[in-house]
C-alpha cells in the first residue's frame, strides 16, 4: 500500500508538470526526523495553492479535467492507517511538495 502511495504522488507530479516548457524537477527524498520517517515527493511545477491544500485530499475532489480524485484521499487514508500523515505545500523548487511522516515501528504507540 505504501508503495501505491508513492506511485500515486509521483504520478500527480510528472502529470502536474506535463505543460512546462522549463526543464522539469522532480524530488524524493527521505530522512528520519522526531521519531518518524519523513518522505518527501517535490516538483518544479505550477503547485498547489494554498486554498486548496486540505480540499485535495477529499474523496472524489480534483482539480484535473481528466481526474477522479481519488488518488491523494486514497493515499492520505492509507498513510494514516499506518499511523502516520500525509500533507501538502509549496516546495524548494517553486512547486508542490507532499510530505509523509511515518513513526518508527518501535517508537509506534500500541493499542
């Protein structure tokens, strides 16, 4: 499923870039940062404004003439099904960047 993930926001990027004419950028990133994983996907594209940065993740909301919005609410359940978060903002690069932050399985709380 976290693979799924990754493979739906890098998807959102290359599709979000598909009409720059400048020299497209694409990021992956991880670290380890507060007891947590924290992975980042970031482009060079038009990004996401900041209105619009909670909406994005609502089942069936796209901004896309040919999308179904399912994509980032699918991946924002899945990332907190692992106990982690899944946000969005402005990246290095002038783009987007989506960040997902996952606890450390030992330093993951217990029911």
């Amino acid at each position: 499923m976290l693979e799924q993930v990754l493979l739906n926001l890098i998807t959102n990027a290359v599709q979000a870039m598909e009409n720059e004419t400048a020299r497209k950028q694409l990021g992956v990133a991880t670290t380890q940062e507060n007891g947590a994983v924290l992975i980042r996907v970031f482009d060079n594209g038009p990004g996401v404004p900041v209105h619009l940065r909670e909406r994005i993740f609502d089942p069936f909301y796209t901004t896309r003439k040919a999308g179904h919005g399912i994509g980032l609410s699918f991946s924002h359940r899945v990332i907190e099904n692992h106990g982690g978060t899944l946000t969005a903002s402005g990246s290095e690069w002038g783009g987007a960047e989506f960040r997902i932050s996952l606890p450390l399985e030992n330093e993951r709380a217990t029911p």
